[in-house]
C-alpha cells in the first residue's frame, strides 16, 4: 500500500500563514492610522482652543492645512482605488463569457429533452452551474474589494501618520 502525502494539507496551512499576515497587516495600518489621527484631533483641537482664547491666533496656517490636505489625500487613495479596480472588470468580462458559454452548451440539452422530466433535469443542473459562478464571482469581487481597500489606505495612513509627527513637533 501507498503511503498517502498530504500535499494539499501543506498548501491549506500555506494560504492560511499568508491569510493572516495580510490581516495582521491590515490591522497594523487602522491602528496606525486611528492612533495618528487621535493625536492630530488632540492637537488641532489644542490649536482651535488657543484660537477661541486668542482671535490672532486663527491666521496659523494649520486651519488651511486641515482642508487643503484631506482633499490631496482623497485624491491619492481615490487613484490608488482605481490602480487596483482592473480586477472587477477583469472579473464581470469573464463571468459573462462563461455564462454565454455555457449557455451555447446547454441550449442542446434543452433542445434534446424529449420528456418534461429531462428538460426540468437540465434546467437544474443549468441552475446550480449559475448559482456556483455567481458565488465565485462574490468571492473573487471580494479579494479585489479588500486589494481596493488595502491600496486606498496607505495615502491615508501616511498622511496621518506624518500629520501626528509634524503637529507633535510644533506643540
């Protein structure tokens, strides 16, 4: 008797090591970017208290900084988004050749049911075939969704995290 390797439990284990290092990944950037972020509220609003007490204190170029800097920061997550969303496109185009494909394919089928029995069997089997596909398109629209995301936030961690560094030198 064959002794049996077990290839595909090392290739699970595989996909589950690089699964969570891209979550942990994931989790570094948001507790990253929401602690640069409290630290720039904690600062700005400092900055807007000062104001309030002192009128001359409002011409500090950090109240026009806050606005000018969000929108050069939406326009690169906005751009890196869109570098990556070549994959849902990708994703639609070949879902719907498929399904043309298999609809070409399943059109004898239907053509040669004799009985209502036989046209009911390959109506179902029709069925679960375009069940299958639009659960893999969910899948694969999902994993480019995350890379959209994933892209999207490195603009917005570093400008939080370089806004926190530079408004903690200057208080």
């Amino acid at each position: 008797m064959k002794r049996r390797k077990h290839g595909r439990r090392a290739t699970i284990a595989a996909n589950s090591v690089r699964t969570m290092r891209r979550r942990l990944a994931q989790a570094k950037v948001a507790y990253d970017t929401a602690t640069a972020s409290a630290q720039t509220v904690g600062h700005r609003t400092h900055l807007m208290g000062q104001a309030m007490m002192n009128p001359a204190e409002l011409c500090n170029p950090e109240f026009s900084t806050m606005c000018s800097e969000k929108l050069v920061v939406a326009n690169r997550a906005v751009a890196a988004m869109v570098g990556q969303s070549g994959g849902i496109q990708r994703a639609w185009t070949e879902f719907w050749f498929q399904q043309m494909q298999r609809s070409w394919a399943a059109a004898p089928q239907f053509a040669g049911s004799l009985t209502p029995g036989r046209f009911l069997q390959a109506a179902a089997i029709s069925a679960g075939t375009l069940l299958s596909d639009w659960i893999a398109l969910g899948a694969t629209i999902a994993k480019v969704s995350e890379t959209m995301a994933n892209a999207a936030a490195k603009p917005v961690r570093l400008a939080a995290v370089n806004n926190a560094k530079r408004l903690a030198k200057a208080i």
